[in-house]
C-alpha cells in the first residue's frame, strides 16, 4: 500500500522565532581546519590575509551568522596572550603536534569579518585562570588598560567587541585538560562569569555543560544570574580505532532524534531549576560524525596519520545530510530554547567543506546548510505531521521504529513566503505529502474586485448512485443536480 504523509499546518498560530545563529560554524586547531583550510598564506586561492578566498566565499553562500573558536580540546590548554604579538610555536598538549601559533586572536577576528560572521570566543578554563580570561576579553573589547594596550600595538585601535564568550570546553570530562568536578566547577564558572562581566557587562556567557541535572543545579544555583547559555554538544557516530567509518544508514538513521531528545532533556532541566525563558541552550559543537583521532585524549599513542581518514569524502553521504536535516528541524522546533548551534566543524575533518590544493569539495552536509539558510524563515509556524514509520535495525541489536517523513514549518513575517522543510528519513522509498491549512485569505478590492465571484461548472454524474467532487482550497460549493 502506497502510504502518504499529511502536514497539516496553522498559520495564525505562530510557535516562536527562530534564532539564525543556529545556522553557525566551529572551528579547532586540529588536524587541517586551521592550517591548510581556511588560513593557508601559501595557496593561490588565499587572500593577502592567508584565508582561502573558495572557502570564505563557501561561508557567505551560507551565510554563517557566528563561528566558534579555538577548541574544542584545543582551548583547555591554550595560552592566548602567546597568540597575539610576537609568536612562537609551541607543543600542544591536546593533539601531540608542534602547534605553529601563526592562528590567533586577530586572525580569527579577521576571518569571521571576511565570512560576516559574529566571532564566538571559547575561553581556556582547563589550565586558564579567572584573571586570564577576563584579560582576554579586555584585550578584544575594551579601549582602556594593559591588553586593550597591546591590541592598539598589534595594530587595532578600535576593540573588537567579541559578543560571545564560552566558559571552558567539555571541563567536565575526564580526558579534558582542567577537568574538574562539578563543585570545583562551579566555583570556577562563578569567579570567570564576575571578572568576565566586569570587564564587559554586555557580553554574553556560556558555560560547558550535560545534560545531566544534578551538574546543573551545582553551577546554576553559584552562578545563574551572570550566565546567557548553556552549552552542550553531541556526536553519535564514532570511527573505529582503525578509523574506519559507520556506513550502514540504518543504524544512522535510528538517531535521527536523539539530539532533539537531549535538547527536551535540558529543556526540561532549565525549567526544574527555575532558569526557562532565562537562559538558552547553545549547542555549540554538533555533528552525526565524531572526528577520527583514536587514543589522543586517554594517553594512547598518538599516531597522526590516523586523522588523514578524515579527508576521504566517501565518508560522508545522504544519511550525513538527512541526519544534518532532522538536527536543524529540531532546533526550529525549539526555538523557544535552542538560540545558537555549532556545526563542528567549518572545514575539513568531518565538516561540510573539503579543502585541497586546487580547491574545494561541497559535502552533502553543506547542501542542507544552503538550502536552510535560503530557504526558511524566521517564524516557526504550528504543525502536526502524521506519517508511516519503517523499522530500522539499532546499535544495541534491537529494532526501532522511525518516522518516515520529518517536517518544519517556517514563514517569512515580511512577505509571508513559507518554507517548508521535509526530510524523508527511508533510505529507499519515495514518499508523497499532503499538505493542508495554507492559503491566502482572499478578497475583493478596488484593484481586484472579482478576487472572491461565482463560477459555474458542469459535473457529469455518469450512471452512478454516487459520485465524488473536488472542492478547491478555501472554497464554498453549492450543488444543483439535475436528473
């Protein structure tokens, strides 16, 4: 049986207003994101900054509202204030490489200007201090004091006013650098927010965070008041310690809503704790894919050629682009709480661009970007979606039943134009969509006095006892028959 979906919409009901920052990017010293894909000085595609011009002009089309930067891992480690002036490369603890310190503070600045991007700061709260911290934030936003100093002597008179600040990455995981519990952490969180907000009241904070409500309830409960975001991220499909990657599309498919579960969860938590409507979530480090680096946090040896495995392309296919799509139909379901997310990360790696020497590669992920980008709106409008569900084979060995059709609707508030995303999760079959409840609201003027008139039709009855007839949408029909 050929099973249809049906949407059906309400357009006086609008459920909220998307926040475009969803549609943001990451970005890490790791691997080839930084050097050799977006600051590359050496290549004929780069500008006289160093910034692949393919890969900047990539980010417009997408037109990527805010990148976070530098880590990820990276940051807990991180000594900014050698990142700015004078550099010299140094060891980095987080990835075992020589780290070439030519990527700093007003480079990022630079190439989120270039992009049109709004720069997003992840502050080092694993071997960092309260007092560095807020120095960093003095050196890009104030016009007074000792780092705001320094920025006018590297050359930029005007601060930077960096809007966004993370506090700390992952601190609360074990292979973290500066990982603390979650008292230690909110002791931290709490001395940063005040020297922060000291600083420059009118920033906005994040803070690394779980899902989890008893961590929560510890750093809210210190600290809330002086905070704008929580902060979570999510990958579910891990490579092998040989690097090889998941490939069967079910089994992706099977979590397909898993991030929109963990979004519910912290939702739910934010309104346990008093902080719904306060405080947004910020998911700012997301991909279906976890980077290939097998044994780098725990210790392990650290072979780099592991993370060539990465750059294949073959890697990434529909179920990366169907699972992209089901993640941003989550955000705009909840965009009363989900206000900034972080696809991780711009370039390569497991990112939706590709970069080598001659040029770039689109990956499927970067196709939902452009169409979600250009082709939805900011009001979220009511929907109820019913739709056959398949069954797919999960990672545990048992079965889960998932929807074959997802869907969002969103609407322009300007031109009223609707965007309607549909994201058919069946790895091979086809599925048709009815959809109800749009229409404009017809009436006659001036300028078009016979909008709403009377037309005549005949209907053929035929020889049968019954018959069926097609009302067009918004429509009043009255019938004479005739025998």
């Amino acid at each position: 049986m050929n099973q249809k979906a049906v949407l059906d919409i309400l357009p006086d009901h609008v459920d909220g207003t998307r926040d475009f920052m969803i549609f943001g990017h990451f970005l890490e010293h790791f691997h080839r994101q930084i050097y050799g894909g977006v600051y590359d000085p050496g290549s004929h595609l780069a500008d006289e900054n160093g910034f692949r011009r393919d890969v900047i002009d990539a980010l417009r089309r997408i037109k990527t509202p805010v990148i976070r930067w530098p880590g990820g891992c990276f940051v807990s480690a991180y000594p900014w204030k050698k990142g700015v002036g004078q550099r010299v490369p140094y060891f980095d603890k987080a990835w075992s490489t020589e780290e070439p310190n030519t990527f700093g503070t007003d480079e990022f600045i630079a190439f989120c200007r270039e992009v049109g991007a709004k720069p997003f700061i992840c502050a080092n709260a694993g071997t960092g201090s309260p007092e560095e911290i807020s120095d960093w934030v003095e050196y890009c936003n104030l016009d007074i004091g000792e780092w705001a100093a320094l920025r006018r002597a590297n050359g930029h008179e005007i601060p930077f006013k960096v809007p966004y600040w993370s506090i700390g990455n992952e601190n609360w995981g074990r292979g973290e650098m500066g990982a603390k519990t979650a008292e230690e952490w909110a002791r931290f969180v709490h001395e940063s927010a005040k020297m922060m907000k000291r600083v420059d009241h009118e920033i906005e904070l994040s803070v690394a965070s779980i899902p989890d409500l008893d961590w929560n309830a510890k750093v809210l409960r210190e600290t809330g008041d002086l905070l704008d975001w929580v902060s979570i991220h999510g990958y579910w499909s891990h490579s092998s310690h040989e690097g090889a990657f998941e490939s069967g599309y079910d089994n992706i498919i099977a979590r397909a809503f898993q991030p929109e579960e963990r979004i519910v969860k912290v939702k739910h938590i934010l309104g346990s704790l008093g902080y719904l409507g306060k405080l947004r979530i910020a998911f700012d480090e997301w991909n279906l894919r976890a980077w290939c680096h097998p044994h780098f946090i725990m210790f392990g040896p650290a072979d780099h050629s592991v993370m060539d495995r990465n750059d294949i392309n073959s890697n990434y296919n529909m179920a990366d682009a169907v699972f992209t799509a089901c993640f941003l139909n989550s955000c705009l379901r909840h965009c009363d709480v989900v206000g900034m997310a972080n696809f991780s990360p711009v370039v390569n790696t497991v990112g939706a661009i590709f970069t080598h020497k001659d040029g770039i590669v689109l990956r499927p992920t970067y196709h939902v970007f452009d169409l979600f980008t250009n082709h939805t709106f900011e009001e979220v409008l009511h929907s109820a979606l019913t739709s056959p569900s398949f069954t797919v084979e999960a990672e545990d060995g048992g079965s889960r039943s998932v929807p074959h059709l997802d869907a969002v609707v969103t609407r322009d508030s300007a031109s009223s134009k609707v965007g309607i995303s549909l994201v058919n999760l069946h790895g091979g079959r086809a599925i048709g969509c009815r959809i109800r409840g749009l229409g404009s609201a017809a009436y006659s003027d001036v300028d078009c006095p016979d909008a709403v008139s009377i037309t005549t039709r005949d209907v053929s009855m035929g020889d049968a006892s019954d018959f069926a007839v097609d009302c067009p949408p918004y429509s009043v029909t009255v019938l004479n028959l005739y025998p």
